[in-house]
C-alpha cells in the first residue's frame, strides 16, 4: 500500500531551514521519512528543560507540532497552491526525562482534502513511551 507521502523532501535541506527559528533552537533534528511515518529527535537538555529540571511539556509539543506539521505538508499535492496548517493539538505526558534525546514519530490517522489528523509518539532511548500527542490540520488552498 501506498503511504499518504506527494513529496519527500531533502531532510538536510529541511534542517538548514530550521536553524534560525524555535525548531533549531531547540535542537530538533529532522531524520527519517518512511512509507507512513515522519520522525526526528530532540536533545533533553537546557533549551528543553523546565526550571524543576524535566523535560518540558511544551518543548514536547513543539517536537510533535513540528513532525506533525511537516508531515501533513509533505501530503499535499501542490504545495505552490495548498498549505496544512495546525487548529488543534493535544499531548499526554507520561515519562518524566531529565537528560538524553527523545524521539518523535508521526504517523497519520487520517489524510483529508480539507483535514488532516496525525498521531505523534515520543519515545526514550530505550523505546520506552514519553508523550503521546495528536494534532489536527486544516487544509488551506489558493490559486497560483
């Protein structure tokens, strides 16, 4: 089966777009595109901690909007004329981390001409589950 993927763009070319914006910032590096999935990983260290020493919450959810959202672009046909563009994103935080890298992994859930909804899991090194988030997309269209 064919996954939902119109484009698959040089992920090396993607990270040297992020440098200068919150996604190098924080040092999310963007790795492998599969059939159906999109994933990068994320440092757990001071630009991601929050002040009680845990990786923060938010820095989580910028991890899976970032892999969600480049994904659902990824899906568009023509990305001259459409654009996915987040309305909704939520995240369960279930392991606490203090150091190492987590890794994101989006997968859709459903791929839409006018939604798009994607599931992303973030794991430890050892695979063990840290967040778990789900963010929806609308679609939006204009003539070239």
């Amino acid at each position: 089966m064919a996954g939902p993927f119109r484009q698959r763009p040089d992920l090396a070319a993607l990270n040297e777009r992020n440098k200068g914006n919150a996604v190098g910032h924080l040092g999310i590096v963007l790795t492998e595109q599969g059939e159906d999935f999109f994933r990068g990983t994320m440092p757990v260290d001071q630009r991601t901690l929050q002040p009680y020493g845990l990786l923060h919450g938010g820095a989580s959810v910028l991890l899976a909007e970032t892999l969600g959202s480049m994904a659902a672009n990824m899906c568009v046909d023509d990305p001259t004329t459409g654009q996915a563009v987040g309305i909704e994103i939520n995240a369960n935080h279930l392991r606490a981390m203090t150091s190492g890298t987590v890794t994101g992994t989006a997968r859709p859930l459903h791929v839409g001409r006018s939604t798009q909804v994607w599931e992303i899991r973030i794991e430890d090194e050892q695979g063990r589950l840290v967040c778990v988030s789900r963010l929806t997309l609308a679609m939006k269209y204009s003539k070239k």
